[in-house]
C-alpha cells in the first residue's frame, strides 16, 4: 500500500492513477490529515502544490514519521518542501519553469533513473526553484533551465524531483514511478482486477454475512459493477430496485432488466413513470424539475425498501472521486450521497448501514473489474446518462407526448452512432427537444414543428468537455432519418458547443 500525501495540487489524482496502472494500490490523503498509523504504507509520495513554500500559509506538515522511515518520493511542491526546510534554497526562478523540457543530466548507476536515458522529455509546471540542494542531498538530474531537477538525500531512500512523473507529457514518468516503487520501495504489483474482486468479495461476506442489502440500480456502470460484486458475495440476499421514471431511454427499461436478470441479479422493475410524469406537469424550470424528479425517486424508493423486511444495508456505487477529502474542505469527509438525494426529511432507507464496494476505485478501474467480472461490453461501455433523464434534454415543460418523441430521435441517433462506429469515440451524446417551432416544406405542405439539437462531446470527467467532429455523412443520414421517421420534428440542428463556456445539457 503506497500514500500519497496531498498537498493540493490539480495533479494529485492522476499520480494515484498513474501509480494504481502499475498494478499498485495507493491512497491519497491530505497533508494535514495524515493517517495515525503509518505502519502499512510501503512508500510515500509527496505531491505538488498551487503554494510556494516560502508562503507562510502553505502547507507545512510534520514529516518526522516518514522522512527516513519509508521511500519518499517528493514530487514538485514536495522537492522544495524538503529542500526548503532541511538546509537548502527555495527562491522565486528567473527562468522558464513551465512545461516542457529534457534531461540534460542524469547521474551514473542510480536504480531511479534505470532505463531513462539523457534527453528524455519531463514536465515542469513550478515558479521556485531549488537553488541549493538541503543538507545531505546529492544532485541526480539537470534539465538546461533546472540545475536541480532530481535529488535523493544520502542515507535514506528519499528522492526528489522539480518535474511532474504523473502527466503523459513526461515520456518516462511511469517508468520513473516503477523504478522508485518495485525496484527502490520493494512495493508488490498485485492490485489487479482480478485480485480487487477476490478480496472485496471476501470483505463484503464477512461485514454483511447474512443481512438484507438494497442497491438501487440506474443501468448505469458503477451501480451495475457494484451490484455484481455484492451478487457474487451475498447473492439472494442483495434486493435491487431499478426504478423507471418513464425519463429513461427508448426501450431501455426493459432491455436493461432483462440483462440484470440474465445476470443473475435478484432486481424488481418498478414502474413509475405516471408518478414521476404528475409531478412534473406544467413545470418548466429546469432546478424544479430535477427537485421534483429527485423528490418522487425518494419516495417511491423508500415504499419499496419498506417491501424488503428487515433490510440492514444500503449499498451505493460511489467511487473514489467522490469520496478523496479535498485539501481545501474544511469539514470532515465528503458527503457520500448526492445532492439530489437530500431533499427533505431523512428517508427510512438512508438510516440503514452504508456500504459501497467501489469507493476506492476510479471509473476506468471500474469497468475493468466489471469486466474480470464477465459483465458484457456493451454495459460498460455505456455513456453517462443523467438521473434526471430526458427531463433536462426536453426544454420546458414535459409531457408524455415530448418524451416519446425525443425517445424516438435520441434512438436513431445513438443507434446510427453504433452503426457507424463512432459511439466508442464519443464520451456522451444525446437529443435535446427545443421549445422552438419552425417552418418547413413536407411535400406540398408547410409544416410548423419542433426542432431537435443533437450534441456530442469528448471529455474525460465530463467537468470540461468539447464537441465530437461528426462526420457530416453521418450527420446528413442521421437528420433525414429522424425528420422523415419522427412525426412532430422537421429540423435537426448540430450543438458545437464547448465547455466551458457552455455545459454538456442543455438544462
Ligand atoms: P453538465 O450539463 O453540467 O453535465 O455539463 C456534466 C455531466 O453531468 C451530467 N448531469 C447530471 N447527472 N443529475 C445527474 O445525475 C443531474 O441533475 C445532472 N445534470 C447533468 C451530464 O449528463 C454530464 O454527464
């Protein structure tokens, strides 16, 4: 078990990744809550950090269990720290220190630069720099602007450097981390899927053992994974509730019951869509509608735990995104249930004991264990799709009527995305109903009716995103196919929008 102490920097997460597709499991925890017992962690990784350490409030934490003890590795923010505080020279730099550059010098016969060569292409993204190295530090690389790119303190199994291992753009960052990990740390790579699905399983039996969990499935990825995992544990005793809040996709209801049953998985359809539909009419603001979406969600999932005696668990798919402490946070851990959820008084089902096997796992982590698992493709290759449903793709008030219609379009539209192939290139895509009527020309007859955005995006968090360059063959076939089969649509138009500034729905 490797730590990785945060610092605040906007690439904490991705050394966590970088070091998890080693095969190593690690934590990140922030610096100013460090965990008691330390005993368990075989390396440290200090991250970087927005602070100067110069800064009289930047992070300033207390090492003395860990400096010398345990590997270190000090990345960036981390380097000067260490520096800064053990004899050396932390100042402003004069010169360039932002992005890319190449080693220039690496020091003979070091284990932590086995197999870079001089020349290899490093990241830097920092305006102090290491003037003078701490006492005890000797130099292990140079770029042509950093004199002291790379340090280790003599005597101890602590290294630093001013680049960043974790981004892509430094060509041998993964290596470097494998080197300081297996070879330096002696850190074991067996954190696999594989290995995740055996102990979790084992886990899961022995906290539950015989007591009733409630998992509500959404068909999405990381409910579905958590549930084949709780499956495999406890089997009958898991009740999962799917709920249909008639905002779903074209068919999807059913498809995907269908394919939790063939699975196994012991799952109650629920059909609320009139319940959800009553709730929302005549409402068009779009804050109202997921209020009210969120609202009717709580109360018919709380009749149906009710259905399911003497349940002692809830189980949830958050994943690990959700639940790192950010530095910042100033209260204790993060929230695990989402906002949506909080709405009102506490509903029975939120009094029972909590549990969520993915909380330690990021989102690739969790198709990958879907997939040791044998879930099929096609599920874990789903895009996102949004609690509230077409309800924030039809703009304005909703009605049986808008949804069918923009069930059908978003149909023909996903559908040709497989078709083509390109639904794997596109991280989300869906229609959106446009409270806007046009005219149009059907044979010899003006028309008067809605108009359609289709929308498109790459991203890799959905936090930013941009639109997906669509072949304009596909976008041409598309458009016909949905003005000529929808009834009620007689324009289709392409959303080439970025965000920021724009958001990936249009409500
Ligand atoms: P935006 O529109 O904010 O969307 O760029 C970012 C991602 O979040 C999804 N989204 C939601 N998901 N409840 C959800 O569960 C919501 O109310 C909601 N609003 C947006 C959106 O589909 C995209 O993946």
């Amino acid at each position: 078990n490797v730590l990785i102490l945060d610092f605040g920097s906007q690439y904490t997460q991705l050394i966590a990744r970088r070091v998890r597709e080693l095969n190593i499991f690690c934590e990140i925890k922030p610096y100013n809550h460090l965990p008691d017992d330390l005993s368990e962690y075989k390396a440290v990784i200090l991250s970087g950090s927005p602070f100067s350490v110069r800064a009289e409030d930047a992070p300033h934490p207390d090492l003395s269990q860990i400096k010398g003890k345990v590997p270190v590795l000090a990345v960036c923010y981390g380097a000067q720290y260490l520096a800064h505080f053990n004899g050396g020279n932390v100042s402003p730099s004069n010169t360039r220190e932002y992005g890319r550059a190449n080693l220039s010098y690496i020091k003979d016969g070091e284990l932590f630069f086995d197999g870079i060569s001089e020349g290899s292409q490093v990241w830097m993204s920092h305006s102090d720099t290491i003037k003078a190295l701490p006492t005890g530090a000797y130099k292990l690389a140079s770029t042509h602007d950093v004199e002291n790119a790379a340090y280790k303190l003599e005597h101890e199994e602590t290294y630093a450097i001013q680049f960043h291992p974790e981004v892509y753009h430094t060509t041998d960052g993964k290596k470097l981390l494998e080197n300081f990990l297996v070879r330096i740390a002696g850190v074991a790579q067996t954190w696999t899927p594989d290995s995740f699905v055996e102990t979790t399983v084992a886990e899961l039996k022995e906290k539950i053992g015989n007591e009733k969990v409630i998992l509500g499935l959404s068909g999405g990825v990381d409910s579905t994974v958590a549930a084949v995992l709780l499956h495999k544990a406890i089997g009958k005793h898991l009740h999962c509730i799917f709920v249909n809040n008639g905002l779903l996709r074209k068919n999807e209801f059913q498809s995907v019951l269908d394919q939790y049953k063939g699975m196994g998985l012991n799952v109650k359809g629920v059909d609320a869509s009139a319940r959800f539909l009553d709730s929302l009419a005549g409402e068009s603001d779009p804050e109202k509608k997921r209020k009210a979406i969120g609202r009717v969600f709580i109360e018919v999932f709380d009749d149906e735990s009710h259905l399911v005696e003497d349940a002692k668990w809830l189980a949830q798919g958050t994943i690990y995104p959700d639940v790192i402490e950010s530095v910042s946070a100033t209260g204790g851990p993060s929230a695990t249930i989402k906002s949506h959820h909080n709405v009102g008084g506490l509903p029975d089902y939120m009094k029972l004991k909590v549990v969520e096997p993915l909380r330690m796992l990021f989102k690739d982590e969790v198709r990958r264990v879907g997939a040791s698992m044998g879930i099929n493709k096609e599920l874990l290759g789903r895009h996102p799709f949004p609690g509230p449903g077409l309800a924030i793709r039809i703009l304005g008030d909703i009605t049986a009527e808008k949804v069918a219609i923009l069930q059908e379009v978003d149909a023909i539209f996903i559908n040709g995305l497989k078709e083509w192939g390109l639904y794997d290139r596109v991280w989300q895509a869906g229609a959106m109903l446009l409270p806007v009527n046009s005219v149009g020309v059907m044979g010899d007859e003006r028309t008067y009716e809605k108009c359609v955005a289709l929308r498109a995006v790459e991203s890799t968090d959905g936090m930013t995103a941009d639109w997906v360059n669509l072949p304009y063959e596909f976008l041409q076939k598309t458009s016909n196919d949905i003005i000529n089969k929808v009834r009620g649509v007689n324009r289709v138009v392409y959303d080439i929008s970025s965000k920021p500034p724009a958001t990936i729905e249009w409500e």
